[in-house]
C-alpha cells in the first residue's frame, strides 16, 4: 500500500505527519520524494547504505557531420537547442531529455549523453527503509529525479511517500499511482484555498483522500464547513502544542515527545485501509 503525503502549501506540517505516520507502525518504507528539500531523513537518522546517481539524456552535436540546417531547434518546445550561421548552441538546464533533436536529425550528428541532476540515497532507521532524492542545487526539473525514486518502491511494504508542497508537476509525479493521500492543513484562509487546490488536483488523479488538519484549535472553522460541503474525511487533528514545535526544532518526532500520538497516529492509517477497502 502507498499512502502518498502532500500538502497544498508549505509549512503545514507534511513531513511531521510522514515521519510520525512511519514510525508508528512496522514493515515501512520511507520514500522522499520532495527531492528540492528533502528532510524526512533529519528526523529518521538513518544508516546510509549508498547513492545511485540519476541523470537525464541531454544532446551533442558531431558538427563534422552537421549541416546546420536548424531541424533540431525547430523540434525542440523548450529552446534548448539553437542554430546560429555555422554553430550549434546546447543548453542543458533547459532540455528535458526528450530526444526529439536526434531523433529528427536528418544527418544522424546528434548523440545523447547522460548529465547528472541529483542522486538517490538509501539507508536504514529504526527497522524503516529508506530512500529519497536529492535535487542538484540549480536544477530545474525535479520529476525525472522523482520518478527514479519511485522505481525503488517497494510494494511489500507499507510505503510511506512524503512529496514536496503545492501542486505543481513534482507533486503530480510524487503522487500518482498512490493508493490513498493524506492532505495535510492548517485552519486558515491561506490553508483552505490551497486546500481546495490540492482537493481537485488528487481528485483528478482518481485518488481517495482525506485530510489531516493541523493546529487545529487556532484560526476559523471554514476547514470543516469545505470538508463536509466535500464530504472529505477528516482523519486527524492535531492542536497547536508548544512541546511539539520544541521537538520539531531538535528533529525529535512527536511520538518521542509524547507517547500517546503513537495510538492516534496507529488509528490513522488503519482508517486509511478501511476506507481503501
């Protein structure tokens, strides 16, 4: 089973939820997929194993054998490829690795070679697997990175997949194929208009879902009027608590700081497979 965290904004408290959720129960592995800032391994502390590097194909031009005629550029939607008089210009931050330019080079001058954009590390805590991937610094395009660390899942497992915020391309690809997502909020007017953002984009993934809404005890109540306007499923609330902020900052999860949420957390997950069921 994949349970797929997200967020509609930042700050809301996704990865919390991840950590705690991971630690709560057995046979869990932890996949990272906010690979632009991942930081489930801050809380986890994990034994690292390895790195495997992820790269995508990016073009080179033989230019013995170019006759400059412009093909490449014309087929390429994202101008990462150009032809200027008798000089090709590549730029690499900007190809997507489709491989139309050698594709359609009339004169075969154009080869793909591999160009690292982040790594993926593995390791273990606690009895959790591990793995998540970390963006080079720079690097534009998170999914291809993304969708390497999917293929390490391993669905033996309860999977635990923490993706980064918003709704954006990354969040799509970390997303996709899950059997249920957890949204997590918090009970403002920022918190439910990217709420309801999120709500369509996981909607239109045909994913169930359901929310988890923290600091519940501050802000209005306009969080509940949507989710039962929606008939969304509140499966948690957490109350703002000056313990768990002190935890936060030291990198201790919640159900170190205070036992009892390990029962709560417990409790969530086997509500998410009753209603997968």
């Amino acid at each position: 089973m994949i349970i797929a965290i997200a967020s509609g904004k930042g700050g809301t408290g996704k990865t919390t939820i991840a950590v705690n959720l991971a630690l709560s129960l057995n046979g869990v592995q932890f996949v990272d997929c906010d690979v632009e800032e991942p930081n489930g391994h801050l809380f986890l502390n994990p034994r690292l194993s390895g790195n495997i590097s992820v790269g995508i194909p990016v073009p080179r031009v033989d230019e013995s054998k170019c006759t400059f005629c412009g093909r490449c550029a014309e087929v390429c939607e994202f101008n990462a490829i150009v032809v200027i008089k008798e000089k090709v210009l590549i730029f690499p931050e900007l190809c997507h690795g489709c491989g139309g330019c050698s594709y359609f080079c009339p004169e075969n001058a154009i080869e793909e070679v591999e160009r690292e954009i982040g790594v993926i590390e593995k390791g273990r805590a606690n009895g959790i697997e591990l793995v998540y991937g970390l963006l080079h610094i720079g690097e534009p395009m998170a999914p291809p990175l993304i969708r390497k660390v999917k293929e390490l899942i391993n669905r033996q497992k309860i999977v635990i997949l923490d993706s980064s915020p918003g709704t954006s391309c990354p969040v799509v690809e970390a997303v996709k194929d899950s059997d249920f997502c957890i949204l997590v909020t918090e009970p403002t007017p920022f918190g439910l208009n990217d709420l309801r953002l999120a709500v369509e984009m996981v909607r239109k993934l045909t994913i169930p879902l359901g929310v988890v809404i923290n600091c519940s005890d501050i802000g209005d109540k306009e969080i509940w009027k949507y989710c039962e306007k929606e008939s969304i499923s509140i499966l948690m609330e957490i109350p703002h608590d000056r313990r768990i902020a002190e935890a936060y900052s030291k990198g201790i999860p919640i159900i170190r700081e205070i036992p009892g949420y390990k029962e709560k957390f417990q409790n969530l997950y086997h509500d998410i497979r009753r209603k997968i069921k």
